[in-house]
C-alpha cells in the first residue's frame, strides 16, 4: 500500500505539473487569440477601407490603366489578407482544441486525485485493521505461551505425583512380599 501511495503521489506531482503547463499554454493561448482578434478586425477595416478607396479611385481617375494596376494591386493585397485571416482563423481553431484538451486533462487529473484520496483513505482502514490483527495476534501468542507454561508447570508436578505414586506401589509390593 506503501507502494501504491507513493505511485499515487508521483501521478499527482506528474499532473500538477501537467496542469501548471497547460495553464500556462490556455493563458498564452487566450492572449494569442484576443491579439489575433485585434489584427482580424483591423485586416477587415483595411479591407473595407481598401474597397472603397478603390470605389473612389475609379469614380475619380481617368486613368483606366494606373487605377486597373491600383486596383490589382489593392485586390492582390485583399487576397493576402483574407489568406492572413483564413490561417488565423485556423490558428484560432487549434487553440480551441487546445483549451478542449486542456480542459479534458484538468478533468482527468481531478478524477485521479479523487481515487487517489480515495485509495489514501482505503490504505489509512487497512492499516489500522492490520495494527488492530496484529495486537490480537500478540495477544493470541502471549496467551498460548502463558498456556504452554501452565502445562509444563502441570506436568512437572504429574511427573512428580507419577513418581510418587510409583514409589509408593514398589513399597507395597514389597511389603505384600514380604508379609
């Protein structure tokens, strides 16, 4: 039970310290996210702001060709930040996942700590069920010594009547010969 305490105690220690890293990893993971936030809405008011200057450019300009260059280039660069956009997203979605996992793993370790609590208290009875087994087995042997004592101490003293009695049968068997 010694044993399976201190294996209990390890997996504890191992989960707290799985614990205090997947914290560490959800508060980063959370910052990350609000930051992403930030840069996604900040992409999408440059986009916005991007289309209509666009709108504007070709309403104003009479040069098809530098606005049609403009254009492309602002549609090449809306592209890149919708692809920017699309790849946080995804970076958001993991980190989800992450924090889903994170949670599960919390739950987990809590599971394993309540057996383990469990397992300490079903170790503290046995313990004292085999401190309580051992002072009646103490006492069991301290009785059957007492009571090996007493039968030697009894057939010291039949030896002794025995011997007694023997003597007195040989005086009588002589005396029965002799009269």
């Amino acid at each position: 039970s010694s044993t399976i305490s201190k294996h209990w105690e390890a997996e504890l220690a191992t989960l707290k310290g799985n614990n205090a890293k997947l914290t560490a990893a959800l508060l980063e993971s959370t910052a990350n996210v609000k930051q992403w936030k930030q840069q996604l809405a900040a992409y999408q008011e440059e986009a916005e702001r991007l289309h209509k200057r666009v709108t504007e450019l070709e309403c104003v300009s009479s040069q098809a060709n530098a606005v049609h260059t403009h254009k492309t280039e602002l549609n090449q660069t809306i592209q890149e930040l919708e692809s920017t956009l699309k790849k946080k997203e995804e970076e958001i979605e993991g980190l989800k996942q992450e924090i889903d996992n994170a949670r599960e793993l919390q739950a987990q370790r809590d599971s394993l700590t309540q057996k383990l609590q469990e397992v300490e208290i079903r170790n503290k009875d046995l313990e004292g069920q085999l401190s309580d087994l051992e002072q009646r087995l103490e006492k069991s042997q301290n009785e059957q010594e007492a009571f090996r004592n007493n039968l030697k101490t009894l057939l010291e003293i039949l030896d002794g009547k025995i011997f007694e009695l023997t003597e007195l049968r040989d005086n009588l068997a002589k005396l029965i010969e002799c009269s």
